[in-house]
C-alpha cells in the first residue's frame, strides 16, 4: 500500500510523458497566465494561442524554472493564502517537458474552455465608471510632480463597493496611484483643485496633506496588482456626497505620452456584513547610506480593537529588497505573518490569507523592510547617494498596507480609537 501511494504521488508530479499544447500546456495558461498575458493587460505578449505561445516555448521555461514567472513572492514557510500564483511542481514540469520536447501543437479538440472575461475589465462588468476627464500628458524625460484629479461621484447615498478596478490607458508611465474617498466637510485640497482638473500640490510633501487628511483610500494600483474583488458579504463604502480623488504618480519612461486613467466600480447588491478599511503604517524618517546593501526600516502599528486581516500590501520603490510583516500579540507571542524575500518593483502584489486571521486587540504589527543600496543592485539608480523617503522612483518609501474586515457599522475613525474601559472587541 506504501509502494502504491508512493507511485502515485511520483505520478502527479511527473509531466506526460510527450506533452502537446492543447492537452497539457494550454490548461496551465489558462489558469495561471492569460489574465495578464491577453491583449490589454500587463503581460508583455498574450499567450492564448498555440501561435502566439510557440516562439517563448524556451523562454517560459526558464521563467518558470527560476520562479520569475506567474509573479508571486510570498516565503511558503509563513502563511497560506488564496490569490498565490506560484505554478504547482507539476505545472513547472508539464511546461518545461513540452519545451524540451520540441513544443508539439497536439490535437485543437483536447483544449479547454477558454475564460471568459468583460471586454476591457477584470473584474464583472462595472456597475459604475469614473474617469479623468481628459488625457494627461506625460514627457519623455524629467520629474512629474504627483498629479491629483477631483472627480464628484454624484452618488445621493452611502454606496456600497464590492470590486474595484484601476484601469490606466498606458501602463508603462503609471508608477502608482490611490484612490481616495473625500466625503463631504473633509476640506483636502477643496478651493485648490477644480474637479476634474489635474492639480500639482506646491512644495510637494511639505504640505503634509499628500495622505488625504483622514480621507479613507478606496484602492491601489501598481504594476501587477490584481483588481480589488472583496468576499461575499464584505465591501467599502462610499459616503452619499463623497468625491473621488485620483492621486496619480507619473514616471516618463523615454517617450512623450499621455494617459486617463478610470476606475470601474461593481457595487454590492445588499448591505454587506463586514466594511473593509484599509490601512496603513510607514516611516519617513530615514536615511540610506551609500553603497549599503541591507539597511532596515521598521514601521509599527498598534490595533487597538480586534479586526480580521484580509490582505497585505507592502510597498517600497527600486532599491527594495524584502519585507516581513511580523505580528507581536498582546501576551507577548511573535509570528511572522508575511515573509517577502525578494521584492520586486515591477510586480508589486497584495497577499490575501487563504483563512480568517482574526487579529486580536492591543496586537503590535511591525513592517520590517530592508533596501540594497549598493552597486549589486541593478535596479539602484545610484549606490552613492543618501537615500530619504520621498514621492519619486529614486527615494524610497517603506510601507505596510493592511486591509481589515470590522462590523459593517464600524467606521475607520470608530476603529482607530481606542476602546473605552470595560469595551471587548
């Protein structure tokens, strides 16, 4: 029974033995490649066809073999979680067979369904699309401050959002973006940017409001990130009366442009259970030595009433190196959450644990990031500057995003304060 079960378990992971495209190649794509690599999307070639896949036959095998393909870089050894792209042992295999075996076309019959997605979304058809009125132009060369556009949501009700969608018209100069919720009376950048007018804030960070002075962030988008699509029963709300604020960070890349970005709303048919809020913990307060290859920022955040973690996201700019969410409970215990060993600028993920981690009160969360300033990194644009915290690609930010899931009438200000005696969370 032993020698069987083991027979087995070789079998799984073990390729056929002559893989060909329909059969055994496309299967792979389907599940874990074409919802980047479909015309539109991120993915730099689509890979649906049997024409369009042939010629990185080679290539994706290296990429798989390597782990630099489907984008995912979670430790495996710290938590599980349901939006993981990591190909199984068998996937890698079945690809790197049919390279090695001369990437056979296989009979067209033995292909599966393919997926069906909405014309120009990956999320349901939008409910609602809000966009920036016009184009934006980018140059090809020099710094674009970060551009911010006021767009009224005309909503007359608290509405409520149960997927999310970024959607910029040329990808290649979106650094990243956020967008926030202004609800009415929050006075963040109102008699200074004329709704739907692109508005440079002057003197950049030294106003101190670039955070949305209490406004809560609906989404993020940057490279790689997958549309936010939150559980049944859970979703964010957009107060009646509030406004959307595109914050846009450009990066010219080479070759003048423009873009218009809009953002597609799938609105929640009943009142949720659970309200999503999102938040965050950075340190601005730091400087990198040149040339130094693992220098550590550390940012905390105190939870103060207990709340489910629904997703991590952390963010730092090119010198980044890894991140690792380590939690502290209130008796004292530690546990890595989150372990990010090889962070990547140009795939930047949010991880969703596979099952509830319930947070409880007074519970410590630490961002533990560590940046390579040095000459070995290829990505660094220069080993001999001082490195602070800034907007733009050539400083750095060390960010721990987190999104939790309270009771639906629970607001972010509720959340954030801190229980009176005698309260249990």
């Amino acid at each position: 029974m032993r020698y069987l079960s083991f027979l087995l378990a070789t079998a799984v992971l073990l390729p056929a033995a002559d893989p060909t495209f329909y059969k055994d190649v496309l299967p792979v794509l389907e599940n874990r490649c074409i919802e980047c690599h479909r015309p539109g999307e991120i993915g730099p070639m689509p890979l649906q066809t049997y024409k369009q896949v042939r010629p990185w036959a080679a290539s994706m095998k290296e990429q798989v073999e390597t782990g630099k393909m489907p984008p995912w870089d979670a430790d495996p050894k710290y938590g599980h979680f349901a939006n993981d792209r990591s190909l199984t042992a068998a996937e890698k295999a079945t690809l790197a067979a049919w390279a090695k075996t001369g990437a056979k076309e296989g009979d067209p019959k033995q292909a599966p369904p393919h997926r069906q997605f909405v014309e120009g979304w990956n999320i349901q058809k939008p409910d609602v699309v809000l966009s920036m009125p016009k184009p934006f132009p980018i140059p090809a060369s020099g710094q674009v401050d970060y551009q911010y556009i006021v767009i009224p949501t005309g909503f007359k009700e608290d509405t409520w959002v149960q997927a999310a969608e970024i959607r910029p018209s040329d990808r290649s100069v979106v650094h990243h973006m956020v967008i926030w919720i202004r609800e009415p009376g929050n006075k963040w950048l109102r008699g200074e940017a004329n709704p739907g007018e692109p508005f440079g804030p002057p003197n950049g960070l030294q106003r101190g409001d670039t955070g949305g002075l209490g406004s809560e962030i609906l989404n993020i988008y940057t490279p790689g990130m997958v549309p936010d699509v939150w559980k049944p029963g859970q979703a964010k709300m957009i107060p009646a009366g509030s406004d959307i604020v595109f914050q846009m960070h450009y990066t010219p890349n080479g070759k003048a442009t423009q873009d218009q970005t809009k953002l597609g709303l799938v609105l929640a048919k009943e009142k949720p259970k659970q309200r999503i809020i999102t938040l965050s913990s950075s340190n601005t307060r730091f400087e990198i030595p040149p040339g130094d290859p693992n220098y550590e920022v550390i940012t905390t955040l105190q939870l103060r009433n207990a709340a489910t973690i629904e997703s991590f996201f952390p963010h730092m700019h090119l010198r980044g190196k890894d991140y690792t969410y380590r939690i502290t409970y209130p008796d004292g215990k530690v546990e890595t959450l989150l372990s990010v060993p090889r962070y990547r600028f140009n795939w930047q993920l949010a991880y969703k644990p596979a099952q509830p981690l319930l947070i409880p009160a007074g519970s410590k969360i630490e961002g533990i990031a560590h940046f390579d300033n040095s000459p070995n990194n290829p990505n660094n644009p220069d080993p001999k500057a001082k490195v602070h915290f800034g907007e733009q690609s050539w400083e750095e930010m060390a960010v721990a995003f987190i999104d939790v899931a309270v009771d639906v009438n629970t607001t972010r200000r509720d959340f954030m304060r801190r229980p009176a005696s005698g309260d249990h969370e």
